[in-house]
C-alpha cells in the first residue's frame, strides 16, 4: 500500500531539515550539485529557500510531509519548456528513516497530477544515475519510460557517469491514473 503524502509550499521552518540532510553524503549522492558543495551552509541553504518560495530560481519545489505531518524531503518541477509543454521532474527524500517505504513514489504521483492537471504539461522527464537501482525501479513502477542513456551526463565524485534518461507522458498518466 501506498503511504498518503502532503506536498505543501516550502517555508523557512524547512530550513534546519535541508540544512542537516544537505550534509549527509548518502542523501546527497545521486543529487546533482555544484563541485563547490556539499556542504552548504545554513545560509546558502536559506536563500536556496527563498529562491524556492518566490520562484526565482524556476523551480516549483513542495517540501513532501507524512500524513502526520513529518517533513521527510522535497519533490520539484524545473527547467519548464513552455513551446513544448514539459519539465523536469527531481526528487529527494531526506529522511533516511522513510526511504524504501513508498513515500517517493506517493510524492511523485502527487507532483504529476500537479503537473499534468495543473500545469496543463503534456511531458514530465527526468535523469537518474545508471546505478541508483531503487530509483529507477521506481520510476517504472510508476509508469515512467526509459528515452535512453546520457553518456557521461553527471560529474560524482571525480569521474563522470552515465545517466538515464526516463519520462511520462499526459496520456500515460491518464492511463495509469
């Protein structure tokens, strides 16, 4: 059974959880990030915050909640492609304590109907590290396709990686819905 999730609007209570998950390397990992960081400083991880509330950044990012209202990560759209009616999908839970439990993928379809029905897009994709195996499993449970594979793709820990490349479409997802 799917656990029940509640995406809400980031706020700056949500700070200390960022901060604290931002410098914990398993969290972090399959996270694509600046060579600079992590860590962040509470700061940095503040006006990233802000950025997020106000949109300035492009991203529409929901801090994702436990039906008890435990703050376990976030769930976001990004580089919006307006002609062509598609975003990016990115998602992390950063409490380790919630992870393989269902929550990500609660929070992903919640983020897809906020994508599809609200949004009006017609295409939701993202990029997964080839070796994050529970993500990728997943993403096809959901219903997400794979488009391929994006040759040394990501920079990690000095050495670049492959990573896939996976999408929805809006008629798959009245399908599956």
């Amino acid at each position: 059974m799917i656990p029940k999730v509640i995406l809400r609007d980031l706020i700056l209570d949500d700070l200390e959880d960022r901060y604290k998950w931002s410098l914990d390397k398993e969290v972090t990992k399959h996270l694509s990030i600046p060579k600079k960081y992590p860590p962040f400083t509470r700061e940095e991880t503040k006006v990233w915050i802000k950025m997020c509330i106000d949109r300035t950044n492009g991203y529409l990012q929901k801090a994702i909640l436990t039906e008890d209202n435990v703050h376990i990560g976030w769930v976001d759209l990004k580089n919006f492609d307006d002609v062509n009616s598609n975003a990016e999908l990115g998602i992390t839970i950063g409490n380790k304590e919630f992870w393989g439990k269902g929550y990500g993928a609660a929070a992903i379809k919640a983020m897809l109907q906020i994508g599809f029905v609200e949004l009006k897009l017609n295409k939701i994709w993202l990029r997964v590290d080839y070796d994050n195996e529970n993500a990728i499993k997943c993403y096809t449970r959901i219903g997400f396709i794979s488009e391929g594979i994006l040759r040394e793709d990501r920079f990690r820990h000095g050495e670049y990686i492959d990573r896939l490349r996976f999408s929805i479409l809006l008629k798959d997802f009245k399908e599956i819905r």
